[in-house]
C-alpha cells in the first residue's frame, strides 16, 4: 500500500504539470496558463515529499496493525515489571522506592480483594 501511495504521488505531481497549464487556459487564457504552469511545477517539487509522507505512514500503519492483528487483541498485553511504590496517606513525602514493602502492599491489598469477594459472595 506504502509503494502504491508513494506511486500514485509521483503520477499525481507529473499529471498536474500538463493539465494545471491547460485547464486554468481555457478559463483565463495566457495569464490561466502561466499560474498553472507554476502551479503544476510547484506541485511537481512538493509530490515527493508528500509521497515519502505517505510511503512513511502506510509503512508504520502496516506495522501497526501487524502487531495488533496477530494477537487479535486491540492493546498489547504488558505485565508489571515490579509492584506499584507504597504510598502511605497523610505523609507528603515520597519514600525511595522498596522493593519488599512494595511487595507486601501487593500481597495485602490481594489478600483483601479476595476477602471483600469471598464476604460478598456469602452475603455478609
């Protein structure tokens, strides 16, 4: 799709070269012609940039969707590298992170989630 874009670009920028010239002419006569002369020159400068733009984009689109696609999934899945920093209320510092209180906070605030279910799941 990226070369097919990139293609059409180039075709766009070389096909407005002759008919910008012709078609402002039938409108405007010589004057017409000149602005579509340079109109077209302008557009035969600038259609390999805006072709590389759409080359560069369709190749990352591509990329994109191939790593979503494959996984059928709208996100990729990601797993925490190390538990979230311990944060306690009513201080307004921050402590350096520990990995063992991290870990801890982790197991408690487990052990709770599954204690809350498990009460509500027995009504009470």
């Amino acid at each position: 799709m990226g070369a097919t874009g990139f293609g059409s670009e180039i075709g766009r920028g070389v096909y407005n070269v002759f008919t910008q010239p012709c078609n402002n002419a039938r409108e405007s006569g010589m004057p017409g012609f000149c602005s579509g002369l340079c109109k077209g020159l302008i557009g035969l400068i600038l259609c390999p940039f805006s072709a590389a733009l759409k080359l560069v984009s369709s190749i990352s689109a591509g990329i994109k969707n191939s790593c979503f696609g494959l996984s059928g999934r709208k996100r990729l899945k990601t797993e925490r590298f190390r538990h979230p920093r311990i944060i306690l209320e009513g201080e307004e510092k921050i402590h350096p992170y520990n990995e063992n209180k991290a870990e801890a906070k982790e197991i408690l605030f487990n052990l709770n989630r599954e204690l809350s279910s498990t009460l509500d799941i027995n009504g009470g």
